[in-house]
C-alpha cells in the first residue's frame, strides 16, 4: 500500500459514513495495513488468542493441583511419575511463556497504545507505520514459532530458561528462544515508534504537560522495550550458542557462570513487568478522572512517578538473586531500590484516591475495572514489598507466596487495567455499546475470581509450598482447591464478557461520540474514527486540558456527552 | 564533479518522499533520525550483553585473558582498526556530498566505504581461518594442540614480552631458553625452527625474533576465545549489514535519487557505521591489546 493511495482514499470516499474498519473491507487492506487503528486491532485479536491458549493451561494447571497428587499428570512408580510430572512442567512452562512474551508484554501497547496513542495525540498515525507493521508481523511469526516449538518439543525449563538445566534439556529451546527473539525485536520497534511519535509528531499546542497520562505510561514503556529488550535479545542469542555451538559462556562445565545468565535475564525481565503494568497504570489515569467527573488530582505527580518507575526499575534485577549467592551488600542495596519502586506506586495509588475523593463517581464498567485495579494491585504490590526485605524473601523465596503476588499484580494490575480499557475505549474502536449489565457482572465476577484464586496462593506460599511442583502435600488441598474454583470463576468471567463484547458487534447499540464524558482527543473523533483519524485536525487551544470535564453535558437522547460550549477548553473548532 | 539539482526538482524531490502524516519533509527527517538514534541505542545494549561478560570474566579470571589474548593477531586487529577508521571518513564525507548535492562525490565515498567495509571482512575472515586452522576456537571446539610445557601451539601474535636478538645459537642458545622455561617462562613454538632442519634451535648468528609466552596456560582458556567470537562475530554481522545497505545506497545514489533536500537515507546510514567503527574502537583494545 502507497502513501499515495492511503492519502488518496478518503477523498474518493464519503467521509460521512466511511469510519477505519469499513474504508477498504479486503482481507488484504487489513493484513497489510498501514493504518495504526487497524494494526490495533490485530493486534487486539491475536494477543488475545494467545491469551485464550495461556488461560486453557492455566485451567489445566490448576485443574491438575485440586487433588495432592495431582488429578492429570501422576503415575505409579518413580519413572511414570517423572514422565508425567514433565508433561506438567512443560504446561507451565509454556503457560508462563505465553502470558508473559504474548500476552502481557504487547497487548497493551500494542493493541490498545497503537489504537488510541496518535488519536489521544492529535495525529494521524504513528511516526513510522511501516515500522508498526514489521512490528505486528515479528510479533506474529515468533509467537508461530514459538508454538511451533511446542509441538516438536515443548520447553520444560520454566519460563526463566535457567541454565544449565536450560543447556543439557532434550526440549526445543532453540526454536523457543528464536521465536521469543523475534517478539522482542517487535517489541523494540513498537517502543521506538511511540517515543518517535510521541516526541516528533505533537501537533501545534499539544506540551508534554497536556498529554493524557496514557501517553506518560505508554513512554516510560517504551522506554524501557527500547532500553531493557536488547539486553534479553543477545542473552536468548547467548543461549541459544550454548546448546548449537557449546559457547560455554553460561555452562559451569566450561568454566561459565550460570549466575551471569540469571543478571542478563533479570536485567531485562525485572524491568519488563514494568513494561507490563506502567500502561495498565495509565489507563487506570484516564479511567477514574472520567468517571468520578473531577480534574485528575497530582497530573505531573503521575506522569513523573512513571519515569521514576522506569528508571529505578533498571536498578533493581538482583533481587530475584538473594538466595543465589550474591554478596550480603548487594543484597541489602537490591533491596533498598526494590523498596524504593514502591515510593512512584504509591504515589500514583493516592493520587487516584484524592482524584476519586468528593468526585461524583459514576460505577460504569470501566471505573468498576479501575475499582477493582486499585484493591488487587495493592494487594499484590504490597507483597512485594514483603518479597523485596531480605529476611522475608529467604522464607518466601520460590514458594507459591512468589506466584500469587505475581498474578496479583499482572492479572490484577496488567490485565484488569487491560480489560479496564478495553471496555473504555471499546465504544470508540468499534463504534458499538456492550451489555452494561453483563459487563459489570463479569466485572465482579473477575475481580472475585482473582481474589479467590491467588489469595489462598499467598497462604500456601507462607506456610511453605514451593511453586512449580506438579504435586503437593495434603494440609495444602484446601487452599489449592479454593484457588482452582477462583480460576474457574475468572474462566466464566471471560467467557461472559467474550459473550456480550461479540454480541456487542454485531446487536450493539450505536455509540455516540463521547460515551463516558472524557476530555482527551480521541473522543472528539467519531466512533468509530475515520481513516485519517479526524475529520478536520484537531486545535488545541491555550487552555486545552485532557482532564476539565466542565465544558461536557451528558445528552441522554443520543446517550453521550456534548460540548456546551461553555469553557470550551479546546479551543473553537473542536467540535465543528 | 559537481552536480546541480535545479531547486523546483529538490523539491519535488523532498515532496514526493513526505507521507501523509507528517506534516514537512523537516518533520519527517526529524522523526526519521530520532527513531535511528534510538534504534542505536539498542544497538549499543545488544553489544552491552558481550562488554559485561567481557568485564565478568576479565575480573574473576584475568589470566585467561593474559594468556589467551596474546594469540591474537595483533598487526591485522590494527589494519583493521585503521581501514574502519578511514571508511568512517569516507562515509562522513559521503553525506556532506550528499548534503551538497554532489552525486559523483557520493557515489565514490560510498563505494570507498563499502571497499573499507569489504577489506575488513576479508582481513578479519582471513584471521578467523587462521584461528581455525589452529583450533583456537570457542567453548567446547577449543582444542589446538599443546606443547610439552602444556601451552597452546600457536604462533603468539599479539605480545612480545621478552625479545632475544641474536642468540648465540646452537645447543648454548637453546638450553638459554630452556632455562628460561624452567624460571616459569614457556617457549612458543614460533620461536622453535621446523624439526627437519635439525635440532630444535636456532640456527647460530642469524637475527631472530623469539617470542616467549610468560604464562603457563590457566584452566578455560576457551572462555576467551568465546567472547571474542561472539563480540567479533557480531560485530562482522554488522558490519556486513553495513556494506548491504551501503550497496543500496550506491544504487539510489547513482540513480540520483538524493539531494540536498532529500538525503535521509545516507544520513541515517552514515549514524549507523558511525557506531559500527565505534564498537570496533573498544573491541580492538579490549581483545588485542589488552592483556
């Protein structure tokens, strides 16, 4: 597709009725798509077909552990045992891989970041749209192979690959490790594109200080793929040598330090759970201003705690290493910037309650999403503070207190911020209203799910079980039963919302402009946008604010918002 | 030599390259180069990884790297230096010429540095079939074969840490050696004449050069040799990639697809060996000098 042919097409078509999705309906125009929206959009689809595979694991996992000895993978004998246990380890090997490179590392950014980024920002597309394709395509052909490897031989290493366990197994982690490669590469290339854009493509008006706050998240995202993703790249590159060539820089049997690789993969996978939750915190910044109709309260207290998040979460690796031998001082300094993450967090946490704090609070499904955000990474934020003191972390060290405070934070920080914005912005991709009342069933449904799910974990993990076992001893059966109920209720959840989001497209009613009351551009366009994003581009008066609600009244015939016309911040012309 | 593209063509030029999201040909090369800048950067954490173990391993095992890194070849690290440091001019001066406007000027800086590139990929191919025809290899392959002393026997390259000018010669001249050898030193097989001529030795009054390698070889020597295939290795790769691109270049530029309102491309890939030459600049220290 020429620019020339994009820059044309508008203009052959009424721009009245034609929108992103309806501009050009050929399987072709959407596979190879210039169009930010569009490779959204795809990006939406995959990543969540790659969540739906992860979540069927994660119910064969807990299924497996209702019952000490475990209901799917058990066998009479040592040797049946073990083949059975290894079916398992390779289940969660393969669950945690997926979430983690799949799922939570792009699916915001890439499905709900390239939707929404240039529109938030008033432009017409991300700075490099090729880029933003070749980024989709890695993303697609290394989750293939990945996949693929899974059939030859799936990886039992974990999804940390330590070595040399990772060097001397029979499982394909070569073909792995290439596939995850690749998905790295496209995870720089997106994180390029949206600091480029970010940086280079702000139209007239619109300062650092007026961006919404998704965008703040969505940089110090970036910041880190760009930064951080290199590091993981030549690591995977190393391990892979390893096992081709016998490099030996990882294997203690030639003199390498098995110790290093866990810096490097650490170096980048500390870091990368704050690619996973600084965008879900920045929905969270759009959400609850809208819904509680109040200005957002300390903004550049939170757009700074996002970099300050970045930053530090450079510095902080080690402390996935206390218990490995590392020396008692950097230990202690490990553990003083771990804390220190929790400073930014908190910061944001208690910005958002004071945004909430005499606010006019709407419950919609998306604050319900932002309500729920806030209780259960908390939680899960808390115990990592629990995790990151030393005495405490070498009781809790690899127990299941580890895995429950880490599905706390990314099921209940990256994903209910995920699902938060996809119910916000979904009016505006798709131009259609879901069941409210279903959605804020499912809502409910979800957040108790989580809760049940890995509360019981955290117990478990305190009172001594180690993750990763396939089996168990009895006095645990409680708590792991309740923690599979609370995965099936999460699994209902789902299976809701899929149900009344798909009934949505096709019965939904029409969504007007500006559904929820928000202030930022991208609800100045229509729903859905057209191809170019706005009808006119947008200006962005003196006084543009993303977050002053005053001038918007809702409108219950057309069940929106519309500008009064007094306060208009934005300048004349917005809504012309 | 100079070439002058009328102002109405350059900007037509610069128009015909602007998609439609940006909003001036300035903007897009704006955004065009902070995205390269930023893409360098990765780049540079990619090489990180390599540096780190190098300064790992040079730390806990310093006389792996005083014994191995002497197995390097020193003078062919240097040409090399010095071709990618003149390549770094030539593609320098190729984007001022395309700055200018100047076409032919382009196409031969261009065609300089891919030479620069290509010689250096020869020098350094030819050194690494050196290494492998010693065995000198990474990790598990490492297996050259051992002198009695156990050192590696291969030709010392790179130190010259006792000079002996001419030896007295004869069994006299030897058994000097051997008694350096017993004082810890060990004798490289470079300064041992082929058995069939004669007694090992040197043949009396001729001027030699004999280089001995002060060091008994420490236990994984191969760690060296593995970080230097890998750094070396994948800097080659990018320096391959570097005379791909430059090659398209050359074709656009004899083309003339380039202008001084138009030159992103050259500019874009002019920062890229840019940093290419400057990787090379702390390798060469770090690997054969440094022992």
């Amino acid at each position: 597709m020429t620019t020339a042919a994009v820059t044309t097409l508008p203009a052959r078509r009424s721009q009245v009725t034609d929108n992103y999705l309806t501009q050009d309906r050929r399987l072709r125009s959407w596979l190879f798509t210039l169009d930010h929206k569009r490779i959204g959009v795809l990006y939406l689809a995959t990543s969540l077909l790659a969540m739906l595979i992860g979540g069927l694991l994660a119910m064969v996992i807990r299924t497996q552990l209702l019952v000490p000895q475990g209901l799917i993978f058990h066998g009479h004998g040592n040797a049946a045992a073990y083949a059975a246990y290894k079916h398992y380890n390779q289940i969660f090997t393969l669950h945690g891989i997926i979430m983690v490179f799949m799922v939570l590392i792009p699916i915001i950014p890439g499905a709900l970041g390239n939707f929404v980024l240039p529109l938030m920002l008033g432009a017409k597309d991300v700075a490099f749209p090729r880029l933003n394709l070749m980024s989709f395509w890695l993303y697609v052909g290394g989750a293939v192979l990945a996949i693929a490897s899974t059939v030859a031989g799936a990886v039992d290493t974990g999804w940390t690959f330590y070595t040399p366990f990772s060097i001397h197994t029979e499982t394909y982690v070569v073909v792995m490790l290439l596939g995850i490669f690749l998905i790295g590469f496209s995870s720089i290339f997106t994180g390029l594109n949206f600091i480029v854009t970010i940086h280079k493509l702000r139209p007239p008006g619109m300062t650092w200080f007026r961006m919404p706050l998704f965008l703040w998240g969505i940089y110090a995202t970036s910041i880190i793929q760009v930064a951080a993703t290199p590091v993981v790249g030549v690591t995977l590159v190393l391990l892979c040598l390893e096992r081709i060539m016998g490099i030996g820089i990882f294997n203690p049997a030639l003199g390498g330090n098995p110790v290093l690789f866990q810096d490097f993969f650490w170096f980048y996978s500390h870091p990368a759970v704050y690619i996973m939750i600084l965008p879900a915190m920045g929905i969270i910044s759009e959400i609850v201003p809208v819904f509680s109709r109040k200005h957002i309260f300390g903004y550049s207290f939170i757009a700074m705690s996002s970099l300050a998040i970045a930053l530090i979460g450079f510095l902080v690796w080690g402390h996935h290493m206390f218990v490995n031998g590392q020396s008692a001082e950097l230990d202690a300094i490990f553990s003083f910037l771990t804390f220190l993450v929790a400073v930014p967090s908190a910061v944001k946490v208690f910005n958002w309650l004071a945004t909430m704090y005499k606010g006019a609070i709407v419950l919609d499904t998306p604050m319900l999403y932002a309500l729920s955000f806030l209780i259960l990474f908390t939680i899960g934020g808390l115990t990592g503070v629990i995790l990151g003191a030393l005495a405490t972390n070498v009781v809790l060290h690899d127990t299941y207190f580890v895995v429950g405070h880490f599905h706390l934070v990314m099921m209940g920080g990256t994903i209910i911020g995920f699902i938060g914005g996809l119910h916000y912005w979904w009016p505006k991709m798709f131009g259609r209203m879901y069941n409210e009342t279903l959605a804020r069933i499912a809502c409910v449904l979800l957040f108790f799910g989580i809760a049940i799910t890995f509360v019981p974990q955290l117990i478990v993990g305190a009172e001594g079980m180690p993750r990763r076992y396939a089996h168990y001893l009895p006095m645990y059966q409680p708590y792991m039963v309740a923690s599979s109920i609370g995965a099936y209720l999460q699994l209902a959840a789902f299976i809701l919302m899929t149900g009344y989001l798909v009934h949505s497209l096709v019965r939904g009613r029409k969504a007007p402009m500006n559904p929820w009351g928000g202030g930022s551009l991208e609800w100045t366009t229509a729903s859905p946008p057209p191809h170019d994003n706005f009808a006119h581009p947008p200006v962005i008066g003196e006084n543009y604010d993303p977050y002053d609600y005053r001038h918007l009244a809702y409108d219950p015939k057309i069940g929106g918002y519309v500008p009064t016309g007094i306060g208009d911040t934005c300048g004349a012309g917005k809504y012309s | 030599m100079t070439e002058t593209v009328s102002i109405g063509k350059q900007h037509d030029l610069a128009q015909r390259h602007l998609a439609h999201h940006f909003d001036t040909p300035q903007q897009q090369f704006d955004a065009g180069k902070l995205g390269m800048w930023l893409f360098l950067s990765t780049e540079l954490l990619l090489f990180s990884g390599l540096f780190c173990a190098y300064a790992v391993y040079r730390a806990l095992h310093p006389e792996i790297f005083r014994y191995a890194g002497q197995y390097l070849d020193m003078p062919s690290g240097l040409a090399n230096t010095l071709i990618l440091l003149t390549s770094g001019l030539t593609m320098a001066l190729a984007v001022r010429f395309a700055q200018l406007g100047r076409r032919i000027g382009l196409v031969v800086c261009l065609f300089l540095t891919i030479c620069g590139g290509l010689g250096f990929l020869g020098l350094h191919g030819y050194e690494y079939f050196t290494n492998y025809r010693e065995k000198l290899l990474w990790g598990l392959n490492y297996n050259p074969s051992h002198g009695p002393h156990g050192q590696a026997i291969a030709p010392i390259r790179s130190l010259t840490p006792l000079t002996v000018r001419s030896l007295p010669g004869g069994v006299g001249g030897w058994a000097s050696l051997k008694a350096l050898g017993r004082q810890g030193f060990i004798v490289s097989h470079s300064a041992i004449a082929p058995a069939a001529s004669g007694p090992p030795g040197i043949a009396a009054g001729q001027r030699h050069t004999v280089r001995l390698a002060p060091y008994a070889q420490p236990a994984n020597v191969q760690l060296f040799f593995s970080i230097y295939y890998l750094m070396t290795g994948l800097h080659s790769l990018h320096v391959l990639i570097g005379v791909i691109l430059m090659t398209w270049l050359l074709f656009r530029a004899w083309r003339g697809d380039f202008s001084p309102r138009y030159y992103t491309p050259v500019d874009l890939i002019g920062l890229y060996w840019g940093i290419v030459d400057m990787i090379w600049m702390f390798l060469f220290p770090l690997l054969y000098l440094l022992h």
